[in-house]
C-alpha cells in the first residue's frame, strides 16, 4: 500500500523542463544525459530556468571543472562569453576562481574575452584570489591584463607578493605587470 502511494505522490510534483533537467544533469556531471537532453533539444544558453536564472549550463560546468561536458555544451551552441557583454560573472571568470585549468584553457579556446569584467573582477583576479598558477599562467598567455586592480584595489603583483604567490607573482613579472608594493 504504501509502494502505491509513494508511486502516485510520485507523479504529482511539478515536472522539470528540459532546460532544468540539463543544468540539474550538468551539476551532477552526468555526460551521457547531458547529450541525450541537447539531442532532444534542451538549450544550452537557458539561463532563466527558476532556481537558476543567470546561470546556463556552462556556468555550472565551470563552476565544478567538468570540462567534457563543458565542451560538449559549447559544440552544442552554448555561448563561451555568456555574461561578457552585460558585465557579469562569466563561465571563465568561476572556471579561474577554481583552478580549472583546462575548462578554463577550453573556454580561451572557444572565444571567452580573456579581460572581461564583472564589477571589479576578471578572469586573472579571481585566478589570483587563490594563486592558482596554472590558470594565471593560461590567462597571461591568453593576454589578460595583469595590471587590473585586485578587488582590494591592489595590483595582482603586490597581491601575489603579500600572499606568498611566488610563482604567481614571477609570471605576472614575466607579464610585464606593474605595482608598487
């Protein structure tokens, strides 16, 4: 008996649209359902999915590394500079805060503006938030900027220097980047 109710309750609940089901399988990094809702025709852009909104499917790739499924996303359509043009947080930008590297070396392959802003940040200074020198030394060679002030106003140079980033703050050197410190 209460297998039936459990199985009616079941189907009761409001049912995710294709969009949804896509971020929610991006999330749990389930490639194989990926492929199979962009098939069916699930958008790789949506970005106004309840719970969401803002946040397309690549942005949650981004966000955990998947970079498989990331590059599934972008051969699918899926915009590798979402966000650029209105100056908010890109897929780029959160790849570089977390260290992955090569989502972020996927989306500099795809067209991501290496020197996109959203407020005061841009891909080089959430990568030096943390000193992930793999993913400064992508965004250099890309030609990020290495003189876009810190959110704390401080040059990336003088960042690296007081948090120890050595060699953080030798590529930024190598970059030509600037700061007294």
């Amino acid at each position: 008996m209460l297998g039936v109710l459990v199985w009616l309750l079941a189907g009761c609940g409001p049912e995710q649209s294709p969009d949804e089901q896509l971020i929610r399988a991006v999330r749990q990094k389930d490639l194989a359902e990926v492929e199979r809702l962009l098939q069916a025709g699930a958008n790789p852009n949506a970005d106004q999915v309840p719970g969401f909104e803002g946040r397309p499917p690549l942005f949650h790739a981004a966000t955990f590394g998947y970079t498989d499924i990331a590059q599934e996303l972008i051969d699918k359509g899926a915009n590798a500079d979402y966000g650029a043009d209105k100056g908010a947080v890109t897929p780029l930008m959160i790849a570089s805060l977390n260290g992955a590297a090569s989502t972020v070396e996927l989306l500099l392959g795809s067209g991501a503006s290496v020197n996109a802003r959203a407020g005061d940040s841009t891909a080089l200074t959430e990568a030096m938030r943390r000193g992930y020198t793999e993913v400064i030394a992508l965004l250099l060679a890309a030609g990020a900027n290495p003189d876009v002030p810190m959110e704390d106003g401080s040059a990336p140079l003088c960042y690296a220097k007081s948090h120890n980033y050595t060699d953080a703050e030798r590529l930024l050197r190598e970059a030509g980047a600037h700061g007294e410190c």
